[in-house]
C-alpha cells in the first residue's frame, strides 16, 4: 500500500501520534516502538544536519533529498516540513511535486513571511491571507497523488487568536487537508506561560471552533494531560516534533562531559546501561539482518 494511503487509513482510524524524527535512524527507532507515522521535524533536521537554529537555512533540495532517505528506510508515512515552501507560488509547486519523488506521506506548508522564524524565536510574520491562500492553492494544484496530505499551517497567534481560527478554516474551506495552528501566543500572554489547565481550556476553545481536522504544533500535552487528552479534545495528529532530539543532545552532553572527567566511557555507559551500547544491536536497529539476508541471496545466486 502507498504510504500517502496508508497515512490517510491512519487519520481516518483516530489519533496519529507522529513522534518528531530528524535522520533516518530516529524514524526507524520510533518504527521499532510502534508508532504509525513520524513527522519530519524542521528544527531537528536543521539542528542535526547544519548545526544551525530553525531559520529556514536548508534548501528545497536538501529538504527533499533528506525526506528520502527518512522515508526510503521505515515503511510508516512521514509528514514533513516543508516551511514556506521554498519561494514564490512555482517553487512550492516543485517542492510539492519533489516531495512526492521523496515518498513522503504528506507535508504542511506555513504562511509566515521570509525570512521565516522558529515560532519560539521573535522576529515571525505573515504574509496577507490572500497570497496565503495562493501558496495553499499552488501546492494543492501541484500533487498528483490524490492522496497525498497537505497540511496548511498558520502563525497568526502573532495577530490574534480570532485570526488563527479565521485562517485556519480558510485554508479548510480552500482544500488543505489537516491545519496546524501555532498557539505561542493567546492574547498578549505566552501559552506556555499558562497554568496546564488554561493551556487545555485555550486549546478546547480553539479546536471547538475550526471547522475540520486540526494537528498539533509539535508539543506535547500540557504537565498533567496526556496524548490521548489532546485526542479527546479533538486533534488529528500530534508531534513530539523537537523532544526526540532534545533527548539525545542532552545525553550526548553528558556522554562528552564524563568522557572529559573520567577520561574514558565505561563509567558512562555502565552508569547508563541500554542495548544500543553493543554497535551490533545499533546495526540491527538499522536492519543489519534485511541487508545480510539480501547480500546472501544475491551471493548465492551468483555462485
């Protein structure tokens, strides 16, 4: 079955907790724990591939060719970012039409303006809903599998909250397929600066009034609620977009740090014991017996 398909049998079954993979060995780690897609994280894969902040740096093409090699080695769908869409109208028609090539199950695009910012960094604006709508539209127009996924995203909670809601179901109402509201900001105040429960209640409030299916903007649930919480509460789809990473950093920090103190990295690794240690489990994470069993077969064949 085409991935683009199977991802929309997921939505369709419920909830689709798409955990944020950066390379191809965290999306095939998340495989490995069961999850039925992963989301392509934007931050990740600029934080992991250029060292650099979520600014947009990475090129169409460098996008593209990374989402093959995610999507080439899981055989769940991936949903990817694909910012902007990488220039005018026509740029985000070939993005759309490469990221196809690349065997992603879907994307969302965004209507910020350029330069374009992490919504966790200041300096985010929009473009006008009518040249909005034209970025939405030249990416719909531009697929050819009917069942590929555009997701239309808006950072309007830079204007208001009634213009995150006001934009969203327009981009329903033009075709997009799932919306991603952007809640950084609710009325002059910091989402994050909320209690849990007012974080919950904003977010009732907000799917309650978009009209169609709505995914998450990469955050988990608020300190006491759960994934399935934000099911209940109406979202589609929801991403541990930048956490995976922020894991792994930070272990990668403190596996430095006691290499440096202990000058070597049994201390460490006994301390933090896991089958991942031992380089062949790493391999075999990266379906070291599907290449041996393939390699043979071919040998065989030869001889």
């Amino acid at each position: 079955m085409r991935s683009t398909k199977k991802f929309r049998e997921e939505l369709r079954n419920g909830l689709v907790i798409a955990p944020g993979c950066y390379d191809a060995l965290s999306a095939r780690l998340a495989e490995a724990a069961g999850f039925r897609a992963v989301h392509m994280t934007g931050l990740g894969v600029e934080a992991s591939q250029l060292g650099a902040p979520d600014l947009g740096l990475l090129t169409m093409t460098e996008i593209a060719s990374h989402a093959a090699r995610i999507a080439g080695c899981i055989d769940i769908p991936v949903i990817a970012d694909i910012d902007t869409g990488f220039g005018g109208v026509l740029n985000v028609g070939r993005t759309i039409k490469e990221m196809e090539r690349a065997g992603v199950a879907g994307v969302h695009i965004e209507d910020q303006a350029m330069p374009k910012h992490c919504p966790l960094l200041a300096g985010r604006t929009i473009v006008g809903q009518e040249e909005a709508v034209d970025r939405l539209k030249a990416a719909l127009d531009a697929r050819t599998d009917p069942d590929f996924v555009i997701a239309a995203r808006t950072d309007a909670d830079t204007i208001s909250f009634q213009e995150i809601v006001d934009r969203c179901n327009l981009y329903l109402e033009t075709g997009a397929d799932l919306v991603m509201p952007i809640l950084m900001n609710v009325e002059g105040q910091s989402f994050f600066s909320l209690p849990p429960t007012e974080q919950m209640r904003w977010t009732r409030k907000l799917l309650a009034e978009i009209n169609g299916p709505v995914m998450g903007m990469g955050n988990g649930p608020p300190e006491g609620f759960t994934t399935s919480d934000m099911g209940a509460a109406g979202y589609s789809l929801v991403m541990y977009a930048a956490s995976p990473l922020g894991v792994v950093a930070n272990a990668l920090a403190a596996f430095f740090q006691d290499i440096r103190e202990h000058d070597t990295d049994l201390a460490y690794i006994a301390a933090h014991p896991g089958k991942y240690h031992d380089p062949l489990e790493l391999m075999r994470a990266a379906r070291l017996d599907t290449f041996v069993d393939l390699e043979r077969r071919y040998t065989r064949a030869a001889e």
